[in-house]
C-alpha cells in the first residue's frame, strides 16, 4: 500500500499523451472524518477531491485557485472541492449523511446519490479580473465520466479520466486515487488505444492504489512498454483556509441588531467551516471590537 499522497505526471517520449495520477488516501479519510460522511457520500467526497487536486496541478502560479463543483439532483446536494497551486485540497458535501443502497455487488450507488441531472462546473481563479468558468450537464453523477464530457466539450481535450474511493467496513477509507491521461493535438489513435487497454486491465484505481507500492509503478503500468518521462511530483495534502481572523472580519460586517439577535437565539457566537467543520466561537465585544468605523 502506498504510504503517502502524492501525484505524478508524465508524458510519452514523443509527447503524444500526459498522464496525471494521485494516491489520495489520507486526505480523502480527513475530509471523511471531519466531515462524518456516509459510505456512499465518502465516495464522491473523495472523488471531486481528487479530482480537483490532478486538475489542480496545472495552475501556474503561487495565488492560482480551482474549484471544482457538481450540482446534481439527488440526495447528495451540491459537492465543492477547492484547491490551490501547491497540492491543498478542501471539500464539502451539501448532505454528508446521505446513503443509497446499492444495485451492483461491490460498488457504491455515487451516480444516484449525485443525480444525473444537473451540471459540473470548474472555476480557474489566476488573479484576473474575471475568473475562467466552465460548465456541462451531468451525464452520469459517477463523477469521472462527467469530468470526460467537461475536457471535451468546454476544453476540447480528449481525455480518460478514472476515479476511486474504496471505503473500509468501519467507514474509514482504505484507498483513494484517480488519474486522467489526456491526448495532445495529433496523437496518435493507435498509442491512444494501447494506453486505453492498459488501464482497462488494470482495473478500479482504488483497487490497484491497494495493490501498489507507489504510484511510479502505477504509472509504469498504465504506460506498460510505451517509453515515457516523469515531468512532476507533487505532495497533495487536506489544508482548509479558514482563519479565526478572516471569519471575525466577516462576522464584523453584520450590524449591532443581528449580533444581538444571533446570541440571543443561540445562546453564542459561533462560526462554523463549510469545508473542514471547524468550529470558532467568538464573543460579542470581540467582533464590535474589529468593526470598522
């Protein structure tokens, strides 16, 4: 088993095809702990993770973002991952108590928990005045062959996109990973199909991040006797960005009468975290204090 998250990327000699894959593991079972997550809501948590993160990968500079949204019509509500340039990652699922039985021995119902109907959205934030958006119509909810439809239809980008969360009897998570191996103009249709096949041989990616000692011999698998460079490494890691200070300047913005009133139906002054559940409390005169004049 692989003892840590990271990714790798790595393209053919002749620069036909790039390959990104990521063992996710352990920030996938962090964001099912903070969040208490069903089997079923672990397994697309850990899929829109995941994939945001091997998307991630390609922002360019120190302040990039991206953030990954599928808003389908089931149960699961919307789910959001957003992460930075360096390998962070935060996700949230609107209902994380939500489950479905499911209809195939082996394989969690994600598709019917997030709902064929709806849309998947990327957001790239590189500091311009207007982030780049894009969006299509869900076609499965099984998230992977969503991904596919978006790189082609809004990116025009051929890709093979495999995503997997296999979760453990006690809920924990015993693997997570993904890859997406996308064609460069003009590749060729025959290396294409090779490299196809080899990923259908291989089997689920959580299975074979189980089996594997890294994700170098994954990538070996995928490419078999294709020559090929390892062009990056990155460590991938569960960060959120949320702040004591940054939620006081927010809560500093309501007036004295919603202070007021907030307490009084409470009891406190508390302000919790949509993607890591984290809980701040804070006192009234603390956020009159930061208001400004």
């Amino acid at each position: 088993m692989i003892a840590r998250d990271y990714l790798l990327k790595a393209m053919d000699k002749d620069k036909q095809v790039r390959i990104t894959i990521a063992h996710t593991t352990t920030l996938v079972e962090e964001a099912r702990r903070r969040h208490n997550t069903s089997a079923t809501a672990s397994a697309a948590l850990g899929r829109v993770l995941t994939a945001a993160l091997i998307m991630g990968s390609d922002l360019k500079n120190e302040k990039d973002a991206l953030t990954l949204r599928v808003n389908g019509d089931g149960i699961a509500g919307p789910i959001v991952a957003s992460v930075d340039s360096v390998g962070h990652g935060r996700a949230f699922i609107s209902n994380p108590a939500a489950d479905l039985p499911s209809s195939s021995p082996g394989k969690l119902a994600v598709g019917e928990l997030v709902g064929r109907g709806g849309y998947l959205e990327v957001i790239k934030d590189a500091g311009l005045k207007q982030p780049f958006v894009g969006r299509v119509n869900l076609v499965s909810g099984e998230i992977a062959e969503d991904l596919s439809s978006y790189f082609l239809l809004s990116e025009q980008i051929p890709s093979l996109v495999a995503l997997g969360v296999l979760v453990d009897t006690d809920l924990s998570i015993k693997a997570a990973g993904g890859l997406i191996i996308q064609a460069m103009p003009g590749a060729d249709d025959i290396l294409l199909g090779k490299i196809e096949n080899n990923v259908l041989q291989m089997g689920s990616i959580s299975a074979v991040m189980v089996q594997s000692q890294d994700v170098e011999s994954v990538v070996a698998t995928v490419m078999s006797d294709i020559a090929y460079d390892v062009i990056a490494e990155r460590p991938l890691a569960f960060k959120c960005t949320c702040s004591r200070e940054r939620l006081a300047a927010i809560l500093a913005n309501l007036t004295r009468e919603e202070l007021a009133e907030t307490i009084e139906q409470t009891g406190k002054l508390e302000v919790s975290c949509n993607f890591c559940g984290e809980v701040y409390h804070f006192s009234e005169q603390e956020i009159i204090k930061n208001k400004k004049p």
